[in-house]
C-alpha cells in the first residue's frame, strides 16, 4: 500500500516535470503581482498642484488621476484605484496600494509629512500605526468611515469629526510652503490665527511642565 502511494506520487512528480514549461508561463505571467509601488518624499509636492475636489486635494502616483477623481466624485462612493494620493492638509496624506499592501488597512498607507519650503520630509509612514502629531491614530479615525467611502473621511462619512474646520483646512492649503505665495482672504487669517491658538494649547498639554 505504502509502496503505492509512493510510486503514484513520482509518477505524479514526473509527470508534472515532463509539463512543457512554455504551457506555465502564461499563468505565471497572468497572476504576477503588479510591481509595488514605489513612494519617496519625492512623490509629494505643493498640494494645490493636485486636483482639488470639494475640500480637499487627489492625484495618482501612476498616472490615473481620471479614474482617482471618478473615485471622489462617485455619489455613492468607491474604491480609489491604486497610486491615488488624497490630502486634505500638506502634512497628512493616504496613499493608495495595489491589493494585498494591508488588508486592514484597504490598502491605504498614510504618511505624516513635514511640508517644508525645500520640499517634503517623511516624518511617518506606515499602515495600522501612524500616529498623527495630535496623539490621534490615522486608522482608528479612517476605519469609521462607512465602507462604501473607502476610508475617506469628509464631513458626513461617519468618522469622529476633526478640529480643523473647512475654512481652517482651506487656509493651511493656501500657505503650503512649496507652493507660490497668495493673498489670504479674512476669513482664513482669521482661521489660521484660530490654528495657531489651538496647537499652541495643543503643545501646552502634552508638556505641561515646560516653560
Ligand atoms: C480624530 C480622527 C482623525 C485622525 C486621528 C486622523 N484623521 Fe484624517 N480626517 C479625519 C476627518 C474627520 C477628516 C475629514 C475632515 C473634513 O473634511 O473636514 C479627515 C480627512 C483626512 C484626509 C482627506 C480625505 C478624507 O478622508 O476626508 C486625509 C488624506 C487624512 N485625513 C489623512 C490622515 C492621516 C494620514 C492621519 C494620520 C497621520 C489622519 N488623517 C488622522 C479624521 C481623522
């Protein structure tokens, strides 16, 4: 009996070696993982380069921005193609990854940023933990989101709200060091004095021993 087992499987083995190797090829070919996407501080930059969609800025990394704007202005909401960049902010972003980058995550990896006028520091990255400057967990926020919006926040997808009001939001866009210099209206002077006010609280918290 155990002779036989043993026998079945050479003749198993040998016949799999005797496949002509042409004939695997094409599957092997078929179900590759596509090429990891590479992101370095490179791939950010003046975020009002990206296209703005409502309150907030997206791009592609691979080229696909059509498909990564059909994805934000889906009414009904959708899965961002891979190579999307979506940031509210210059130093927070989400980067979109082919399927199979984190499971927990769907695929997304944020990155904390330093914006700077000499361009762009990764100060983070990462998937299940990044921790933004607040103490506050990307993903713990993000996961709140209803499924069908993929992670993205807005105002009304069900996330626990942030601090930053639309017109703050708009305000720190509009002084992002890597861009050109603008005119802020009052309205976002005033929010951006509002900002400063609450980081300063912010920090005064998290050192409250300091001077
Ligand atoms: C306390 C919860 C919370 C935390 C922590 C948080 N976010 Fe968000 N994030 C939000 C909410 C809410 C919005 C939507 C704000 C708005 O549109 O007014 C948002 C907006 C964004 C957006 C714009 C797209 C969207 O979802 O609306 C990006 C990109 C983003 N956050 C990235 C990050 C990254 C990266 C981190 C960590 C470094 C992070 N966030 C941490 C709640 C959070």
């Amino acid at each position: 009996m155990l002779n036989k087992i043993i026998l079945s499987a050479a003749v198993l083995a040998m016949a799999a070696c005797a496949m002509p190797p042409a004939a695997e090829a094409p599957t092997a070919v078929a179900t590759a993982a596509p090429k990891p996407i590479e992101i370095t501080e490179a791939s950010f930059g003046c975020i009002r380069d990206l296209k703005a969609v409502r309150g907030f800025y997206v791009g592609n990394l691979l080229g696909n921005i059509d498909a990564t704007v059909a994805a934000a202005n889906a009414a009904n909401g959708a899965t961002y193609p891979p190579g999307s960049v979506v940031q509210l902010v210059p130093g927070e972003a989400m980067v979109k990854h082919h399927p199979g980058y984190n499971a927990a995550t769907k695929d997304w990896e944020f990155f904390e940023l330093d914006a700077l006028p000499t361009g762009t520091k990764i100060r983070v990255r990462g998937a299940t933990d990044v921790v933004n400057q607040f103490g506050g967990n990307c993903l713990s926020c993000h996961a709140q989101a209803e499924a069908k919006w993929d992670m993205i926040c807005e105002q009304t997808h069900g996330c626990a709200p942030i601090p930053v009001t639309p017109v703050m939001a708009r305000a720190i866009q509009n002084t992002d060091p890597r861009c050109g210099k603008m005119e802020l209206p009052a309205d976002q002077l005033a929010a951006l004095q509002q900002l400063m006010a609450f980081r300063a609280a912010a920090a005064k918290q998290a050192a409250p021993t300091g001077n």
